[in-house]
C-alpha cells in the first residue's frame, strides 16, 4: 500500500479508529482523512455518497458503528440494528458505486451462533442461532460481512472483514450502563477504591468466559489486512486465551487495589457463555498480539487514570 494512499477512517475517533489512525500515522501514511460523526452522519445515504464522491479515497476502512456493552444492546435492539446497518450499508455500497479500490469492514465476535463449538472458526457463521442479548447488532454485522463478500464474489474487489473478539484499552467507553465489562470493572473498582473499599456490583454470575484483545494489537491487524491481500472474505482477531469473568473482576481488583466485597448481580444477563476465537487464518498469514491482558489491563487503568476527569461516556 503506498503511504500517500488516500484512506478514509471512518469512526476515527473511536476506541479502535484512534488506535489506528496513530499506527498509520507511525508508519508514515500521509494521506489520511476522517470526519466526526457531526461534520458526516454516517446513517445519512446521500451524504456518504457525495462525501465519498467529492473524496475519492483509495481504501476505506469502517471503525464506525453504534457499539455497547450486553446491557445498552439488549436495551437498545432498534438502534443497534437499524444505525449500524445504515452506517455499514451506507459507506459498502458508496466504495462498490465509486470504485474505491479496498474497503476493511469490522464486525464482532458476536456474529457466530450462541453454542457453537469453541474456538468458534470463520466456517460457523450462520450455522446455528445467535445470542439473545446482542443478535440485533449481530445482524447487523452479518449483512456486513455478507455485503463485502458479494462484492468479492461478483466483482472481485478487495472487500474484507475482520472479526475482532472483545477489545479494550485507551479512549475506552466508561459509561457504566452502555460500557463492555472491562472498562466498567476498571472505573467501578477504581471509585469503590476511592469511596474507603465499598462493595462493587458487578453483573450476571462471573462465570461466562470471554476473550479480551487490546485496541493496538487490533488497530495492527487493520494496518496488516491493509498492507497485505488476504486471500478470504473473512478472518477472526483475538489472542486465542479467555478467561472467566470473575477470573477479570480479580485480576482488575488487584490491579486497582480495591479490597472491598465484590456483589454479583443476577438479575443482568450473563449474554453467551463463551465466545473464543480461532485465530488460525490470521497467524498463518502472519498476524499475532503483542499486549498479554494484564499489561493491557495495566495501560488501560493509567489512561483512565490520566483521563478520569474527561474519559468517554457513550449516552443511548
Ligand atoms: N469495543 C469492542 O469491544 C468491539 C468493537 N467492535 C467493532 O469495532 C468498531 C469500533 O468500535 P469502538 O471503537 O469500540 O467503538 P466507539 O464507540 O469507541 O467508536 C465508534 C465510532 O463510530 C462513530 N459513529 C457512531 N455512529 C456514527 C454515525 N451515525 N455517524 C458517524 N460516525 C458514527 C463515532 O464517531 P464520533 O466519535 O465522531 O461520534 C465513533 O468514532 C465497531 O465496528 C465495533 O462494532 C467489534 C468487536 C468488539
Ligand atoms: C464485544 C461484545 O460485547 C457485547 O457482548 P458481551 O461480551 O456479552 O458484553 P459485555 O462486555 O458487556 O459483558 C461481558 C460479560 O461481563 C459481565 N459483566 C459483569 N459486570 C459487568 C459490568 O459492570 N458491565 C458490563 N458491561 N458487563 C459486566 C456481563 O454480564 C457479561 O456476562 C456485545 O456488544 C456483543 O455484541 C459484542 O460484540
């Protein structure tokens, strides 16, 4: 990929668009453009077209999306649909249109089905019912997936899409209704810390295992589907480990320092038991993480540190 490639970032200010355009602009690439969800509303069809017309970028990646933790998507089912296949549709179908030469979709590991056999490979998708609390968004990032595919199949573009696992790290969401359970736990026992060690509640029964990839290992495999063809329409991203969630209360109540109760909450869904990604395609074709969960625990509770007066709180 050239360095003065023309890429539109869409979402660049997003948990994992910030941590991609900072490793594209280490690597030197000149020629990066990105607009606020204000300036462009990514639901908007025509004006995603005419942006993408007046633009003409040569590669477009979507780190764009309406996202949340098991709560704001079980809560919030129209808009996790309906938003996040308007922004998807929308920039898909302006790339195919104007020829844009490569577009990266992202979706979640949400997308396989609720019990199917673990690690869950690319192959099982559709192949069983989803997750109750999160099928709407899954969906959603199924016609995505779908969307790049047929453009692959029928025109033969370089459309493709990475399915990350749970990712976490700087610019993190911590608002505590519609937050992912990583950054919930961090600002939780942080303020129980602060609050002489008061009780933290934390949700469901802390036995649902789940997989946790840092931002920039996953910012790494965007700039790698970038710098290289990859050879299939679909590819799992994670580390390949997982934990139990009470395993990561723990460990983040250690981290933190907190030595209060911990209260488990089950009136709140524990969502799909496990939802472990195999990794296969993607270190065979030379993509591996870097950061290990407790340094990525230990990076993210300094940033939320650094940042506790202004960190990200997405609202519904
Ligand atoms: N976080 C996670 O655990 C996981 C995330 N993913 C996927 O990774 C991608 C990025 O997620 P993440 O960085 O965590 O999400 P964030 O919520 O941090 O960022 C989402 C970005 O999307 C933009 N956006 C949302 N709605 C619109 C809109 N209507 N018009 C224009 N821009 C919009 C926001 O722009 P602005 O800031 O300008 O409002 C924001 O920059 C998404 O596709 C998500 O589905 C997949 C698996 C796990
Ligand atoms: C990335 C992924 O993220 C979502 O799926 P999820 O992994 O189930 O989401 P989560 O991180 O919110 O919860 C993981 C587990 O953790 C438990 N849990 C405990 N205490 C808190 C807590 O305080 N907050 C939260 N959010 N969860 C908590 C919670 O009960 C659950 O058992 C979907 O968006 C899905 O579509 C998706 O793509």
């Amino acid at each position: 990929m050239e360095k003065d490639s023309k890429i539109y970032l869409a979402g660049h200010r997003g948990m994992v668009g910030a941590a991609i355009w900072r490793v594209l602009k280490k690597k030197g690439y000149s020629n990066l453009i990105g607009r606020t969800s204000k300036e462009l509303d990514l639901r908007n069809q025509k004006a995603v077209f005419d942006f993408i017309k007046s633009e003409k970028p040569d590669v477009v990646i979507d780190a764009a999306a309406r996202v949340g933790g098991i709560l704001a998507n079980n809560n919030y089912p129209f808009q996790f649909l309906m938003e996040n296949m308007q922004i998807q549709n929308n920039l898909i179908d302006a790339a195919h249109k104007l020829d844009v030469k490569k577009f990266i979709f992202l979706g979640s590991s949400c997308i396989y089905p609720k019990l199917a056999p673990q690690p869950l490979k690319e192959e099982y998708l559709l192949t069983d019912s989803l997750e109750p609390t999160n099928e709407w968004y899954a969906i959603a990032k199924i016609t995505g997936v779908k969307a790049c595919q047929a453009i692959r199949k029928q025109f033969g573009k370089d459309f493709v899409s990475l399915m990350p696992t749970n990712l976490y790290g700087t610019h993190d969401n911590f608002d505590l209704e519609t937050s992912h359970v990583l950054p919930a736990m961090i600002r939780k026992f942080h303020e129980a810390k602060e609050n002489n060690n008061s009780a933290v509640t934390l949700w469901g029964s802390g036995t649902p295992m789940r997989e946790f990839l840092f931002v920039d290992d996953m910012a790494a495999s965007v700039v790698f589907a970038l710098e290289n063809e990859l050879p299939e329409y679909l590819y799992n991203v994670g580390t390949g480990i997982d934990i139990t969630i009470k395993e990561l209360a723990e460990t983040i109540q250690k981290k933190v320092g907190h030595t209060g109760e911990i209260v488990w909450d089950s009136s709140k869904p524990d969502g799909t038991p496990r939802k472990l990604m195999d990794i296969t395609k993607m270190h065979d074709l030379g993509w591996k993480h870097q950061v290990e969960l407790e340094e990525g625990i230990e990076k993210t509770y300094q940033w939320f540190l650094t940042n506790n007066d202004s960190f990200k709180q997405v609202k519904m």
